[in-house]
C-alpha cells in the first residue's frame, strides 16, 4: 500500500472536534465526512484506500481522551440486490471499493451497537490484523451488508460496506450503522 499524498492529522483534529461536539449536544450517534471533502482534495481512487487508514489512525490518536466516541472508517463496496453474505477477501482492498462513492470517516458514540431494529443487516469480521498501528493497538476489518426499513418498503438494493476500526485487546468496538 501506498501512503497518503496529503497531511491528514490537521484536518482530521479539527473535523473530529466539531463532530464530538455536536455528537455530545444533540441527539444524533454518529456523525460522517467523505475523505475528499475532508481532505480538500480530489477523489483518486488508487489511494484512498491507504490514505482512508491513515485518515483513521489520526482520527483514533485524536480522540484518545474521548472514551464515549470511537472513528470507523467506511469503505464502500458496491451494492447489490440481495442480502449479500460473501464477505470479500482483504488481499486487496484498494480494489475492492466502489469507485464511484468514496471512503468516509465516522465518528460514532459508542453505544451504537445496542440500537436495533428497522434494518436488515449481514455483519462479519475478518480474522485478521490489517494494519499493526503499534503501542498495543491495530486496525480490523468488518464487513456488513444492510438496507433500513424504507430501503425495504421501496424495493431497493442493499448496501455493502468495508469498515475499518482501531482495537486494542478489551476493546468492545462501536458498533455498525
């Protein structure tokens, strides 16, 4: 994998400052930007995959005092018209994204995962480390294959997603949108 082209920690603590203060004042669990608009820069497909885990180790390093919250990074697959179960192989995940949506990054309170319902979802993590961030700490990789309830009524296809999450032995993680 290649590294990002641009700086990312500036951007990223200023993007994640706002979002853990409007997570904390309103009512919302998570809060999204594209890596592009977060970047200022052009969407180029053959590094945003790289730069999105960078994207997401900066974001981690940033709210490490902020236990409520936790960064996912979420790299788009493309859809498709079933609950779709075959989780794709890491092996190379700058090819496996959605050209045309880029990879986002999350901020998500933590007790995201106990929400329920309204949704039909197929989530599996993969047993393997993808990025060793060192200090006891890597990032992991979960697939998930969703639609919400009006995505249903309307006949419409599923979504399918990579996500990406640092841990650290104990972790819980933050659950999936």
């Amino acid at each position: 994998m290649t590294g990002p082209a641009v700086t990312v920690e500036d951007p990223v603590r200023r993007w994640a400052a706002d979002a853990v203060t409007a997570l904390r004042g309103g009512t919302s669990y998570v809060d999204q930007i594209d890596l592009d608009d977060l970047l200022g820069t052009a969407y180029d497909v053959r590094t945003a995959v790289p730069t999105g885990l960078e994207v997401l180790a900066a974001a981690h390093a940033t709210l490490a005092d902020a236990p409520d919250v936790a960064p996912r990074l979420a790299v788009p697959l493309a859809g498709s018209p079933t609950l779709d179960a075959r989780a794709p192989a890491l092996d190379d995940v700058e090819t496996l994204h959605d050209t045309f949506h880029p990879p986002g990054l999350y901020v998500v309170r933590r007790n995201l995962e106990r929400l329920t319902g309204g949704w039909e979802e197929y989530r599996v993590g993969y047993d393997r480390v993808v990025r060793d961030l060192g200090d006891g700490l890597w990032v992991e990789a979960s697939y998930s294959c969703w639609r919400d309830q009006a995505e249903r009524t309307n006949g419409w296809s599923f979504a399918r997603t990579l996500w990406f999450d640092v841990r650290r032995e104990g972790d819980e993680g933050a659950g999936c949108p």
